[in-house]
C-alpha cells in the first residue's frame, strides 16, 4: 500500500483506475498544466469533466445539496484520484480554476450565485480562469494594482492587468482580484468577483511559451463594468476568500508525486536504450549512481507530501511544509530532465516532431516545463526565504 492508504482507500483506488482506464479521452499528457490545443479538444475535456463530477471523483467536498458527497468524502480519497489520474496519464478535469470559484461560492457566495455557475461547473460546460496574478505582483500577490471602483449603480469598473492566466482564451468567466481601497493595508482592500470574459473592455492575448504551445495568456481589462452581483462575498474580504477557496486543495501535490515517480522509470527506460562506451548506459557505474541518488530524492519527495498531507488533514500543518515540499518538487523536475537529456547525447537537442528525437521528444518538453515549475506557485527564491524565514527563524 501507498504512504497513509488503508484497505478501503486501496478499493477506492482499484475502482478510480478502472474508471479512468474505461473513460479517459484520447489526449496526449504532456508535462505541466497545459491547456486544450484545439477545439476538438476543449470538447473532450469537456466531457471528460462532466464524467469526472458525475462519477463523484471531483467536487465529492462539495455539500450534498450542491452534487457532493457528503460523508463518503475525505481528503485521502482526493488524494487517491489525483494520483490514479496520473497513473493512467489521463488529464485532470479542466476546471482548475473553477475548483477555487465554486468552493469561495458555496462558502460565501449568494444562493443566486450558485444556482447561477455551480451546475455549469459541474457538467463541465463552464470554464473558469484564474485572474489573479500580475506582471508585477507574482509571488506576492496582495500587492496587485487592478483597480475595482465603485459605480453609481452598485457596480463596479475594473481595470488592469493579468498574466499567466491558464486556460484565459478558452474560459467563459475568471475569478478575480481586484483592489477596491487603495487607502487599507494591501492585504485589506482587496475584493473578489466573478468577470463574464466576454464582457467589452476585456482583451486576452494568448502567450506563445518555449514549449511551443500557449497554455497561458495575459489578460487586459480596460473599464470593464460589473454589476453589483459579480461581487462575491462582502467588499474587501478578497483576500481571504481566496486564501480559504485555496486552502480545499492538497491533492495535487500527491500528483506531483506520482509525475515524478513515472519519470524516474522512464529514465531507467531511457538508460537501457541508449549508449555509453559502446554498450546500455545502464550498465554504466556513474549512470547507476546518479539514477538512485535522483530515485533516493523522489522517495524523500514522496514522504515529506504524504506526511504534510496527513498533518494538513489533521490541522496540525507547519507554515514551512508546503514550501519543502514544493521547492524540492521543482527542482527535482530540473534536475531528472536534465540529466534525460544529457544520457540522449546529440540527440538530446532534438524536439517533438523530429523523426529521431529521444522518446518522442517527451525529455525536451519536460525539461523545458520543468523550469516553469520553479516558478509558477511561488518561484524556487520565494520557498527558500519561507524556509528560512518560517521553518529556521532566520531574519527577513
């Protein structure tokens, strides 16, 4: 068994991989959080979500009234369909961001809100993005410059700046943040919303990355009106809507885990193939050495997630936890798909497409997506000076 599984989550676990090996859609798992490259795609996705909610493996947190289920639901088993979705290489349901908009709407949201988007989330047909970050407000986030102003009629107009938005050309509403007193300490007058995307003012412009796709995209809002029902919960109480819609989430970092793991065979896949001095680089000292020392560092990954996540369940989570966690994660990533490509030799500059790239190209795209991860959820400088500040009790 798994890290913290009993013999009821290893059934669960038993019935979630026959369910995803049944019904996944024919897509292609890349690394990272990537977006649908088409509208055949999008579509799949779609429905891929809708079957993922029915089948109570998504939104089972959810009150019954609203689809969830109640007490059968646990954070373990979020933990086990997280992990058995990247067992079977099946993409996540596409509503990432829709996760954090129905749990601040369910919690303080109005009852029209959620008759409003929560069945639309739940069948997959509404697609959410995430409008929080900005160009100059990345790890810290409470010091965005988007400005929500009041209007005459109980509204508000919006303007500013987003970037890094996931899933922004495809999303039907964003989740935003946007400061409403410029006067409050930055933590203070911040206020969320609910932005229909199609709404005059707003410009999405897709971002090309060095992957070759566009999973991103920075969003402008130029005096975008919003009536006084696309506040959620009351007027400068965003922050902490947003901390709370972001504290339901954990189950990730056990994917994360998983993805890991998968690499770690593929590179012992990797090493049989490939030659060095003339026979398997497998059967190299130096190769053997650095493949277990990169296999050692996984299992201590592995450890230190499922015990954060066994304290988070129990309410006894450190404040240094999730940085640990999240920083050894991405370097990992790093460190894994360099070494890939250095074991493929000249072959190693070869990209997806090319007749004889390694694998497929598969080690050139995660190396490249692997540097977005030391980035993306708080860059790898950010989780040092948390350890650090928090976890050592060093000074600023």
């Amino acid at each position: 068994m798994e890290y913290g599984m009993t013999p009821e989550l290893e059934k669960f676990r038993a019935e979630v991989s026959e369910f995803v090996a049944a019904n996944k859609p024919a897509i292609a798992v890349k690394a990272g959080v990537r977006s649908a490259e088409d509208a055949e795609d999008l579509a799949l996705l779609k429905e891929w979500t809708g079957k993922l909610f029915a089948a109570g493996y998504v939104g089972a947190d959810w009150p019954e009234e609203h689809g969830g289920k109640g007490s059968a639901h646990s954070s373990e088993k979020d933990v086990v369909v997280g992990e058995e979705l990247a067992r079977g290489r099946a993409p996540a349901a596409i509503q990432g961001a829709a996760h954090l908009v129905s749990h601040a709407l369910i919690d303080f949201g109005t009852e029209e809100q959620r008759q409003k988007y929560l069945p639309g989330i739940r069948s997959g047909e509404l697609i959410f993005c995430q409008l929080f970050s900005e160009p100059s407000s990345g790890s810290d986030l409470a010091s965005l410059r988007t400005k929500a102003v009041p209007t005459e009629d109980g509204g508000f107009k919006v303007t500013g700046q987003k970037v890094w938005t996931t899933n922004g050309h495809w999303a039907d509403y964003g989740y935003l943040l946007a400061r409403t007193d410029p006067e409050a300490p930055k933590h203070r007058g911040i206020s969320a919303f609910i932005v229909d995307m199609r709404l005059p003012g707003v410009e999405v412009r897709p971002l090309r990355e060095m992957t070759g796709t566009s999973d991103f995209n920075e969003v402008f809002l130029d005096n975008v009106e919003l009536g006084p029902d696309a506040l959620i919960g009351e007027l400068n109480r965003g922050w902490m809507i947003a901390n709370s819609s972001l504290g339901h989430e954990r189950s990730g970092a056990a994917t994360s885990v998983v993805r890991l793991q998968q690499n770690i065979e593929a590179l012992k896949d990797l090493a049989k193939n490939v030659t060095r001095n003339g026979r398997p680089a497998i059967e190299d000292g130096a190769v053997q050495e650095r493949i277990g020392e990169l296999a050692a560092a996984v299992a201590a990954n592995s450890a230190m997630v499922y015990a954060n996540i066994s304290r988070w369940s129990r309410k006894t989570e450190r404040p240094y936890d999730a940085p640990m966690a999240k920083l050894m994660f991405s370097e990992l990533g790093v460190d894994i798909a360099r070494f890939a490509l250095e074991l493929s030799g000249e072959a190693g500059i070869l990209v997806e497409g090319d007749s004889n790239a390694v694998d497929r190209g598969r080690w050139q795209d995660e190396f490249l997506y692997a540097r977005a991860y030391t980035i993306a959820g708080g860059s790898s400088e950010i989780m040092r000076n948390l350890i650090a500040e928090r976890g050592l009790a060093m000074p600023r």
